[in-house]
C-alpha cells in the first residue's frame, strides 16, 4: 500500500487502540475493522525471551505487594517463558504451536468429560485473609496449564511455580516421597521440612467434601483427580500455609500428590480457582468474597500478568457480566453470550445456541486453561463464514491442526481485518483486539483464525481471547468484569 494509505490506516488503528484501551467494551457503536502488524506478531513469536533458570529459585519475594492497601497481586507467567528450562524446542514457533493445540484438544475433552451428557446436547459428536494476589506465567511447555504463578508453600516457604485453573477445584502439589513424578522447575516438596504441614484424618468434614476420598491406612485421607487426558494426581490430603508474597494464609486443604502423571512438566502442581468449596477461592470464603481479577499477558512479550485476589481487585469502570450458576457442574463460570459479531454486523446465529438450559445443558464456560475459544458447530459455521466474507481480500492459506481457515500474510507489514465482537445477553459487547483472534502458527507467516467447533452444545471462552484484557469476578456478587484497563 502507498505511504499515505499506510499512514491513514496507522491513525485509524490508533484510535481503535484508544477505543479498546477502555477495554474494547460498548454498548453502541465501535469501528468496523482494524490493523494486524504482521511484523511485530511475528517477532514477537519469535524473540520470546524465556525465564532465566535462577528465577526458578527465588522465593516468594519475588511476588510484589499491590500498591492498593488490602490487596495482594502476583505475577502470572505464560508457558513460554518456562519452556526452555525442559525443553530444546522452546524457539521454533510452529513445534509450540503444534503442542498447544495438542494439549488443548484434550483439555477441552477433559471438560467435556465432566458436563452433563458430555456436553453433547445439540446432537453434535463429544469429545471423548486480607486481599492479596500474584504473577501470572504463561505454561505453554510445561503441560496441560498455560498461565503459572508462584508461590510459597509451607513453612517455611518454598516458592513453587503452580498452574492456576479456573476449571478445577483443588489445590495440589507433588509431594516427597514420590513413588511417580513428572519433570517440574523446582525441587519437589518435602512434607517433612515444612513446620506447619498436617495431614487430615478420614473423619474430618473436609475429607468428606472431595470426591474420589479414601483412606490410607484407615488414617489419613487419601484423594485422587484425574483431568480425563490422562493426566492424574494421587496422594495425601493435609492443611497446609501457602504464601502470597507478604500474605500467610494457614490451613489450606491441599493434596500431596506422590503419585502424578502428565501434562504438567515444568510446574510444582495446580492451583484451583473454580467455583466449588475446595478451590482456593471457595476455602478462602469471606477472606476474599469469592473475589479475583487476572490480566492474561499475550504471547509473545516479556512482559508479566497478573493475578489478584481480594475485594480490592474489583475494579472501577470494569463493564459486568452477570455469572450464570450450572448446579451440575458447579467448578465452571457461565455466562450469558447472545451472539458475535463481524466487521461491526451481528452474525445471524439463534440465541439458543448459547443457552444454558434448566437441565445444565449447553452454555458458555470461561476458562484459563482451554487455549482456543469454541463453538458449537452451528454458531462456528456462521461466524467463521461471515469472517471469510469480510476476508476475501486476503491469500488463503491450507488449515492448521485445529484451524480450518487460514491465511498466507508472509508478504504483508500490516495487514486490514474485520472486528470480532462478543454480544453478552446483559448489554455488553466485548470486541477483541486483532491478535486475540488472528495468531501466528509457524515462523514463516501463516496466521489462522483462532476458533473452532467444540464438537458438542458447550461454549468455552479460551485464553487466547482472553489476553490482554483485565477481566475480573466478584462472586459474591455473580458477576464477571472485562476492563477497564488492559494488560
């Protein structure tokens, strides 16, 4: 394109930016399209620069105090800054990629597994304290979890970096003695050093409240999850103090897993922030209100996100979702999707599609964990096809693992795209910035659109649209907020 046509795209894209500054989210009106920097996505997949191996030994120091008074925040870290600590493949960009969607069609088949009916409810095919806070990493090599955040666990402490989860509700670490264990950053926990670990009898309420409970010995409480990719932990339940940078929260129910399996390589355990009782955020209870707020940072920076828990994360000017309750499968947060949009044109797609009916049928999940946001097959169809129509201008490119439609922009600086919306049933709309939704899949660039079918009614917000983007959830109100600020 000319130097003029380039300049006045420059001066359109930025005010788009101003616009999703706010946090992308209007009531009205909004542009109908924006600017991709080709580029700079691409360098940016390719000059990640990975976690120095002596960062993996610091304590819980290094997870800073909010500058807000009663309120904690910690560093969430993306997978790709951890890669390279466990393997050798960290720098080549479509190897990653090829692995990310990997664990992500089994960690959508790993929700699935526990939805009503498996989710497959429109006929499709299944798949088989005081406030405080943390760093969040990205997990992109480390296993099925893609964000980290480090912690201490014990006492005294020992940082460990945890997956967080907002799908799953238990708190585990992998435990000495370990008679099966995966490949993790940090030494491996030793129950015996820590002054204030206890294990927890097989009469105690708490046992009684986790599934898959038993008891070792006929004395303390045995637990065991398994996350339906194969992945599982098993061991010891204990009560446990876990720091949060100048936060001690005591008598946390964990699990001391000393027998554990799969996709977790890089990570020291899991850190649970569903919505059942024995999730960090239901143990924490009135402490917090039920109240956190992440920031996803986006592939490809060095920059860190966040994680916050605490009535003071809830921020001002933050446009609110209401949360929607699924009594059977009360871990995962609903809410209310009417519709999508394209280039600034609502997509003909029936509401119905993202019901989540009396029975706990269908619905929309939000989840850190899935990478890539499904559909139901429907809803895909129609999306998709209205952002092919607004793309023809663009060289196709052949699909990409999960990714049916594709584009060639190797010979592009920046390139023109449609907005993609998000139209929530309260009022709402969330529109994405364009790296949410067009992504880099090799080095040599071929970008795809970044949804797919989710082969059963279910709809899952992933992560990848979630970047970028404060988003924050009030339980005790049953809300979810997306801004205002961005990350």
């Amino acid at each position: 394109m000319s130097l003029a046509s380039q300049a006045m795209l420059t001066i359109l894209a930025a005010m788009l930016q101003l616009t999703l500054c706010s946090i992308g989210v209007a009531a009205t009106s909004y542009l109908d399209f924006q600017l991709l920097n080709v580029n700079q996505t691409l360098m940016g997949s390719k000059m990640f620069k990975p976690v120095e191996t002596s960062e993996f030994h610091q304590h819980s120091s290094n997870v800073s105090g909010s500058d807000h008074p009663g309120e904690w925040e910690l560093k969430l870290v993306h997978r790709d800054k951890l890669s390279s600590s466990v393997t050798t493949s960290f720098h080549d960009h479509g190897r990653r990629f090829n692995a990310r969607m990997k664990r992500d069609v089994k960690r959508v088949a790993s929700l699935l597994c526990r939805l009503p009916d498996g989710g497959n409810h429109d006929g499709d095919a299944a798949y088989e304290v005081n406030d405080f806070g943390s760093d969040v990493i990205s997990g992109m090599a480390q296993g099925s979890g893609e964000y980290f955040v480090r912690i201490g666990v014990g006492s005294p402490p020992r940082s460990q970096y945890m997956v967080i989860d907002s799908g799953s509700d238990i708190v585990w670490v992998q435990c000495q003695p370990c008679n099966q264990c995966y490949r993790q950053s940090d030494p491996v926990f030793n129950p015996v050093d820590s002054a204030s670990f206890a294990g927890v009898s097989c009469g105690s309420s708490v046992c009684d409240r986790i599934q898959n409970s038993g008891c070792n010995a006929g004395r303390s409480c045995r637990y065991e999850v398994s996350y339906g990719d194969g992945s599982y932990t098993k061991g010891t339940l204990a009560l446990e103090t876990l720091t949060f940078g100048r936060a001690v929260v005591k008598n946390v129910a964990i699990g001391c897993g000393h027998i554990n399996r799969g996709m977790f390589i890089g990570a020291a355990g899991l850190l649970g922030l569903g919505g059942g009782s024995l999730s960090l955020v239901g143990q924490l209870g009135g402490q917090t209100g039920g109240a956190f707020s992440y920031c996803l940072v986006s592939r490809g920076t060095d920059a860190s996100g966040s994680l916050v828990f605490g009535r003071g994360a809830m921020p001002v000017g933050a446009s609110w979702v209401p949360l929607l309750r699924n009594s059977r499968a009360p871990s995962f947060y609903y809410v209310g999707l009417s519709g999508l949009g394209v280039g600034g044109i609502r997509v003909p797609i029936s509401e119905e599609n993202f019901q989540l009916n009396e029975s706990g049928y269908g619905g929309v999940v939000m989840d850190t964990g899935t990478a890539v946001t499904r559909f139901p097959s429907t809803a895909y169809n129609a999306f998709r096809n209205a952002f092919i129509s607004q793309t023809s201008n663009l060289p196709r490119a052949t699909g990409v693992s999960i990714f049916d439609t594709c584009y060639n922009l190797s010979g592009f600086v920046s390139v023109r795209v449609p907005t993609v919306s998000f139209y929530f049933s309260s009022g709402p709309t969330l529109t994405l910035p364009a790296r949410n939704f067009l992504i880099p899949v090799d080095n040599m660039g071929t970008f795809c659109f970044a949804f797919a079918s989710s082969g059963s009614g279910i709809s899952i917000i992933g992560n990848i649209q979630q970047e970028g983007i404060q988003i924050s959830f009030d339980g005790a109100n049953g809300f979810v907020g997306f801004g205002p600020n961005v990350c």
